[in-house]
C-alpha cells in the first residue's frame, strides 16, 4: 500500500510541474505585447522590415502557445502523457527564445543605439524572465536562454565593433548567472515540493491507518454484538439489553417487557440426517423469516428500547420485545411467529419441518433479573416441549417449582442408581387356566431418602430426557436375570419360566450394542436366553419401525423371548402383529378396565385375542382386577393375565411365598 503511495507522490510531482508550465498566461499575454510594441518601436526608427518579420513571427509563435495552453486545460479528467504536452511546451519556449536572440543580434549589426539599446534589453528581460519561471523546467529555461543568448553574442562578434566584442563576453556570463539562477531556484522550489508532497503523503498515510483502524473497530463491534451465523444479535447483547429494560421497569420509565425464548424441534435430526452444513442453513433460514416478520429496525438498534431478535446458541432464539401494553400481547405475536415459523424449508432440494416451541414470560411476572427472566423463558419453554411442541406456554411459578423438582430428581437419579434407593420389585402374569405364574414382570422403584417414594411415571420420562435411562436399563437387566438365577436355584419348581424386562426407545436405538450388551450380561449371570423375555412398548416400535425390527430379530436369534407392551394404545397396524417376531402381546389395561361394561371393549379384545393366537403368540392382558373380567378372558381364548388381582408388585424374596399363599387360599 505504501508503495502504491510513493508512486502517487511522484505522478502527482510530475503533474504538478506539467500543469506549472501551462499555467502561465499573464506571461503570454505581457511577454506578447512588450514585442509587439518593441518591434513596433524598432521598425518605425530603422524603417526595417525585419521587425515587421520579427514582430509577425513573434504573434505566430504567441498564438501557437495560447492554442496549447487551451488544448491542456481541456484535455479532461483522464491520463494525460506528460511528456507530449512538455515537448510542445519546449517548442513553443525555444521558438520566443529564437526570436529574442535574432531580434538582438539584428538589432546590433544594422540598427541604431537606441534601437540596440531597446532590443538588447528585451533580450536581456527574455533571459532572465525565462530563466526564472521556467526553473522547474531546466531543460526548457536552458534552451531558450542558450538559443537566445547564442545568436545575440554572434551579432554583437560579427560586428566588427571592438565594443560589441568586448560585450559577447559578459552576455555569455549573464547567461551563465541566469542558468544558475535557474539552477538555485529550481532546487529551492523543488524541495519545497517534495516536502509539500511528503507531508501529503504522510497524512495520507496517517488518513489510510486511521480508516484501517475504524474500519477494524467497526468489524470488532460488529463481531461483539452479532451472531456470525446468521447476523441477528449475540447473546452478550441480548443480556446488555435485558439488563437495560430490568432497569427501566424498575424505575418507571417503560411499561412491561416480554421475553420469547424460541427451541426448534426436530433441529438435531435435520444435523444428524443432511449433515451440519444443512443445520446452519436452516439456521439462516429462521432468522430470515424472524426478520421478515419483525420490522427490521426491531433487530438491532442502537435506541436502548428498540426490541432485539437473537441467537443465543444452537437452535435457540430469543426475543427481547420492550413496552408492551399489556402482557397478552406477548402471546399474539408468539402465535404470530408460529405461523410464519410453521411452514416446510427447502434445504438442498429437500423438505425440512422444524417447528418452535416458545416460552414467554413478562416483566410483570419475574421482577427479579435479567438472568432469571431468561431462566423462566426457558422453563416456560421446557414446558411447551411437554406440552405436545409447536406452541406457546406462558411462564407461571409453578413451572419453576416444577422444574426446580426435576432438576433435583434428575441430579439425584444419577447418584442413585445403583444403590440402594434404586430396587425392582415383581408383579407376577399367570396362566388363567392352572394360576401358575409363568413369568414376572420386574418394576423399578425409588425412595428418595428426602422425598419419599417417587413413582416410574416421574422418573422415567426423566431419565430418558437426560439419557440416564441406558445406565438404569442397563442395572435392571442385570439385577432382574440375577433374581431369576436366584429362583431357579432356592425353588425351582416354584420359579416362573422367565422375568421379563422393559426396554425403552432409548435402548433400542443402541441396536446391535444392545444385543451384545444383553448376551454378555447373560452369560455373566448364567441365565439361559429363554429365561429372559424383553418387553417393548408398541409406541417404541413405531418410532422407528425398521430399526426395532432389526434389533428384535437379533435379539430373536440370540434366544430372548419378545413381548409387545401396552398394544392398542399406539397406531400400529395388523403388519406390525405379522412381521414383528413377537412372542407374546400384552392388551393394555385401558381396554380390560372397560371388558365387564362396554360390548365394544368386548369385541376388540375377542378380536385380537383371536388374531394373537392365530398367529401362533400367546397373548396377555394387564391389569386385571376384577374376578368377572378373568372369567370373561377365559371365555375369550385368553391365557395369561396380570394385575392386582393376582398380586400387587412385591420384592423378589417375598414374592414366591406370596404367590403360593394366594394359590392356596
């Protein structure tokens, strides 16, 4: 860059000293007259018709250089070539310099003193004149001097006056000290020139490095407060702006805030299945519909009550909008957003869905931080998500007590299993012909040593949302085989033909780690495979209907018997009854609550009881309570059952006993 600098000061020097010579018209126009009226003068004593010639020649070479000067102050704004206008200059120069020295030298050999006189001291203004203005031109002051100074020496020798000869000399060193007078002026002038210029080029210099400066302390700032991706505000100015607006309620001076904290569903399949290039654009692609649904001044705005739209990381969104109304209209526009966020993105040629789920909470309803207003956000949002997703929830405390419960259970769950809080207990399914148990189900429970007994339909869902369900899947397996090994050893005649486990979505799409890991498991406890029957829930199986079949179809081979759980409660099909290698079905206790009442309960499960045995499974109703609705099982084909009826779930050591007290009573 600094290169590029030297040269522009050094075209500019040479323009400059260009534009110099042809920016002298004065001179023209006085240098013009004077010799027009010396010729004048010259030819009216002598009579001679050489100064009507010199006079003539003289206004030829005037208007040859008046044409050039006008040519170069209309040459335009573009590329000059500096050294065509220079040697037109030269020309111009050298011809007055001719005149002056022939006027001279004429003047010498055939006029009179006066006229000599006159001449000879025009010629003497020439040199001089010339010599000083044109000292930035050297080559143009030396040559006319030398031109006119020459032939004016020649007519003063060729005279054959010993004065005139004795003169030559000293006009020769009056050209000497006008062509040093052109040389001291012109290295004079010239420095002041290059000094002049370097100045210009050092501010330039300085402008250029303070444009650098802003120009980097604006990308800083930008970088400080945008997102990269997508260019809405980052989260550190999104909390600057909360943080303003906390203050502003506090103190008066602004009406409610609300704060919308967006979640995208399904986001994290879009980066699992078209890879994370994908994820971003769609990233892009919600903020450009955010923008477009705001008014783009509401994004960023340097007004401290401007609303903000941000990413605050990942897939999260956050909405700062500042005097509000009335709370209400928080939720409109978190509706409004969800009918512009609703519709399908086209990402590489492919469809993407990625609903919002929104938490909303006003100023009014979190009085304390900015910090805590973005904590109830995003409970407020956690709650959308349960909700059923692609809505709106709006922030009450009894989310944040809610939440503040799971949080501890999840945390405490992590240090329970294992241990003694963690334990099974075992509800029993029998034959409803012999009341044999032939298998028992194995339940987790756990008491929490400060909050009591908390219920699977609690925890559960809990560890799977933390993924805490593989580690405790993983204890119950082993503990519940390790029971059956037990039985089979104390009570053999006694012990069901298998204990049967549940598996969650989350072990099923282990795939074949959880065959492996189900095999190893095992082979340490020394149970056989078909003492073992996993159960799956038929909800499980739809959400990825091949990959289930796989891992069931190994588990198959490996010698585990499968059960489908909770039938009739999901939206399987008749093909999922054929193509699964079930060996058991399980009605769900929804149905066989309503069997003794409703001939419409009656007729599904004859149906699918009928169907199960037709297709070679045995099939198993839960939740039996009732001694009518066994009766009517019975009558229905049906073989196994399970319920309080039989026995209420029991820990492994009571169970047998229990089971063989009720058989007798």
């Amino acid at each position: 860059m600094y290169k590029d600098l030297e040269a522009s000061r050094e075209s500019k020097i040479e323009l400059r000293l260009v534009e110099d010579l042809f920016n002298q018209w004065h001179v023209l126009w006085l240098s013009g007259i004077a010799q027009a009226s010396i010729a004048t003068i010259a030819y009216e004593r002598t009579g001679k018709v050489f100064f009507v010639g010199w006079g003539l020649a003289s206004a030829l070479v005037l208007l040859f250089r008046v044409a050039v000067n006008m040519a170069f102050d209309r040459r335009g704004d573009g590329p000059i070539r500096i050294d065509v206008w220079r040697s037109l200059f030269l020309l111009g120069t050298w011809a007055n310099g001719s005149l002056a020295g022939l006027s001279g030298a004429y003047a010498v050999l055939y006029a009179d003193g006066f006229t000599q006189l006159l001449v000879i001291v025009q010629s003497a203004c020439f040199v001089m004149g010339s010599a000083a203005r044109n000292c930035l031109h050297p080559r143009a002051a030396a040559g006319s001097v030398l031109i006119a100074v020459g032939t004016l020496d020649a007519g003063c020798l060729a005279t054959g006056d010993i004065y005139y000869q004795l003169l030559a000399p000293f006009i020769a060193l009056y050209m000497i000290a006008a062509l040093s007078l052109t040389r001291h002026l012109y290295a004079q002038t010239l420095n002041a020139l290059l000094v002049n210029e370097e100045k210009a080029t050092l501010l330039c210099r300085l402008e250029t490095s303070n444009v650098d400066l802003a120009a980097a302390n604006a990308k800083l700032e930008y970088a400080a407060h945008h997102d990269k991706l997508t260019g809405l505000a980052n989260r550190a100015f999104f909390m600057q702006r909360m943080e303003l607006a906390v203050e502003r309620v506090r103190s008066g001076t602004q009406r409610l805030f609300a704060v919308l904290f967006l979640d995208f569903d399904r986001f994290k399949l879009t980066n699992d299945t078209l890879g994370h290039d994908a994820g971003d654009e769609l990233l892009r692609l919600i903020a450009d519909r955010l923008r477009s649904e705001l008014r783009a001044s509401d994004l960023i705005s340097d007004a401290p009550t401007s609303n903000v739209v941000s990413r605050f990381g990942g897939d999260e969104f956050l909405l700062l909008i500042n005097d509000l109304d009335e709370p209400q209209m928080a939720a409109r526009i978190a509706e409004r957003l969800l009918n512009a966020l609703r519709p399908a993105y086209e990402i590489e040629g492919t469809e993407v869905h990625s609903s919002a789920s929104i938490g909303i909470v006003t100023s009014d309803q979190c009085p304390g931080s900015a910090e805590d207003a973005v904590r109830n956000a995003d409970v407020a949002m956690f709650e959308a998500k349960r909700a059923g997703r692609a809505c709106s929830v709006v922030f009450n405390e009894s989310m944040h007590i809610r939440l503040t419960r799971h949080v501890t259970i999840e945390n405490s769950l992590r240090r329970a299993i294992g241990s003694p809080q963690i334990h099974l207990l075992y509800q029993p399914i029998v034959d409803l012909q012999s009341g044999r148990m032939v298998s028992a189900e194995a339940l987790v429970r756990w008491r929490h040593p400060e909050l009591g007994m908390i219920g699977p339909a609690e925890f559960i869902p809990i560890a799977e949302d933390s993924n805490l369900i593989i580690a405790l899947g993983q204890w119950v397996q082993r503990e519940a085989c390790e029971t059956m090994v037990r039985w089979m050893v104390e009570d053999p005649q006694g012990a069901p033909d298998s204990i049967s486990v549940n598996v969650s979505r989350a072990e099923l799409a282990l795939g074949h780690r959880l065959v492996e890991q189900i095999g190893n498991m095992l082979e340490r406890v020394g149970l056989p495979a078909k003492r073992l029957q996993i159960e799956v829930t038929e909800r499980e199986v739809m959400r990825d209907p091949s990959g289930a079949r796989t891992v069931l179809l190994e588990l198959q081979r490996l010698g585990v018997r499968l059960a489908m759980d909770d039938f009739g409660t999901g939206t399987s099909s008749l093909s999922l009854l054929r193509d699964y290698p079930f060996d058991a079905i399980k009605i769900d206790r929804s149905f066989v609550e309503g069997l003794s009442s409703r001939s419409d309960v009656l007729a599904v499960i004859h149906a699918t009881v009928t169907l199960v045995e037709n297709l070679g499974m045995v099939s198993v109703a839960e939740g039996v309570e009732e001694d009518a609705q066994v009766a009517i099982l019975q009558s229905m084909g049906c073989r196994y059952a399970q319920g309080y009826l039989f026995s209420a779930p029991l820990p492994a050591e009571e169970l047998l006993g229990a089971l063989e007290r009720s058989a007798q009573a």
